[in-house]
C-alpha cells in the first residue's frame, strides 16, 4: 500500500539507522528486504534511501569516524513545524540534541529524546514526505517505545505532538496506543524491571515479512542474531532480531495476513 501523503504530527513516517560499515550494511538489508538504494541528503555524512519497488521506506547513513555511537535504528515523528516542535520538547522535560536543520529540500530534521532517553526524531516535511509504502514485506509496519512506564512518556508526546494516548491491553498490562488524527500510530510498552539495562528506554521499530520464521533464519544467515524466536502474538507472529552491528529492530507477520 502506498502512502505518499502528509502525516498527522506525532505519526511515525521515516525509520533510519547510523551505521559503521555504510556497504556491508546496504548488502544485510538488500539481501534480507529486496532493498535497493540511491543517494540521499548528506547534510549528517553519507547517507542512503533503500526502496522496493523504486519506493523509499527507510534511511541509512555512515556514523562520523572516531565516534562510537551505539547503533540502533531511529523512528521519526511527524511535525508540522519542527522548530515548534523542538521548544515543545525542551519545554516537556526532553533533549535535543540534533538541529532543528535543513536536509536540502527533503525538509528538516532534529534528533532529541524524551524524559525517559529514548531516542527519536523529528521531520517536517518538504520535497520528502517519508516512508512511501507500507503492510507489504520489506516495509516497516509499525513502531514501539519500549520504556520503564508509559505515565510519563504518554504525557510528554501528548504535549508536544498532540497524540491521545489510549490504553490497549488489560488491566496490569501497561501498553498504552498513541492516536494521531483518530487513529492508532504507535505504542508505548511499559517493561518496569524487564526494560533491558544495556539499552534502556528505546524506540523499536517492526518490518514486515512474508514468512516470520525463514526471515529470522535468513538474519542469521547474513551475520545477524536472532534475540527473541519466532513466536504467536495478537498483532501477528514475530520475532527480534539484530543485524550484524548490533541494531535491534523486530520481524513480524501480521495477523490476516
């Protein structure tokens, strides 16, 4: 399904990934997605746009030499205007780290976290309106914030996006759903002391895949881990996984599918 349009702030609408090895990982991806890819803005180093299908769906880019930066992949939230956007995120208790600057004409970019350290960007769009393609293999499909509780995170991207969190699971279960113009964008999942130590609070992001179990396989195969099996769930079956230098993202086959 393609989705070429303007997203509701707050909505996610681009995943990209700050990698050491640029090519080898270009060569995990293509061969795990079916990704192809053609430059992109350099305004933060070397820099790609994988595609299916001639569609763009994610980024990835070269990590500055000499920096060891973890390397994990990054949800952006649509804004309408991300200098706004970045005072909101000041204002609510988060860090901005990253901008706001201009990516050319694609639009403008800033990378910040909430109150929790999660990592997120934010994207106003020009030329560039994000992810084109969606609910087929290869794209992604749906983005999580893994965190301590949702309480105060729920709250911080109600300030600055607007989104109305909504609970979505029973009562004990703390999984909250971000609504943006009426309908589900994202979840937010309270781990309490399952919340990994090495990570911390983290945004996740999920791709689709034909088939959940040869997809984890054919990760191993490539150098990549699988963290977490296959396994049956209410949105689909799925798995964790990560790629060779280590960024986690999560396999899933949604249910009707």
């Amino acid at each position: 399904m393609t989705e070429a349009t303007r997203r509701e702030p707050g909505t996610p609408c681009w995943v990209s990934l700050m990698v050491h090895d640029l090519d080898a990982t270009q060569e995990f991806y293509g061969n795990l997605f079916g990704w192809e890819f053609r430059p992109g803005p350099r305004q933060l180093g070397p820099y790609v746009r994988a595609l299916l299908d001639g569609l763009e769906v994610a980024g990835l880019g070269q990590s500055p030499a000499g920096r060891d930066l973890p390397v994990s992949w990054t949800t952006y939230l649509s804004s309408r205007d991300a200098c706004d956007a970045a005072e909101s995120i000041r204002c609510a208790g988060g860090t901005v780290a990253v901008g706001p600057i201009d990516a050319g004409d694609a639009g403008r970019i800033v990378i910040c976290s909430d109150p929790s350290g999660a990592v997120f960007g934010v994207w106003q769009a020009a030329a560039h309106l994000g992810t084109a393609v969606r609910g087929v293999p290869g794209a992604p499909v749906w983005n999580e914030l893994l965190t301590h509780d949702t309480e105060s995170v729920a709250k911080f991207y109600r300030t600055v996006f607007g989104c109305e969190p909504e609970p979505s699971a029973p009562a004990g279960t703390d999984l909250v759903t971000l609504r943006a113009g009426g309908r589900p964008v994202a979840g937010l999942r309270g781990m309490g002391s399952a919340l990994p130590r090495d990570r911390g609070a983290h945004w996740m992001t999920w791709f689709e895949v034909a088939d959940t179990d040869g997809a984890a396989r054919r990760v191993e195969e490539l150098g990549g881990r699988v963290l977490r099996p296959p396994a049956d769930a209410p949105e689909g079956r799925h798995a964790v996984v990560a790629d060779p230098e280590g960024a986690v993202f999560t396999l899933v086959r949604s249910a009707g599918r």
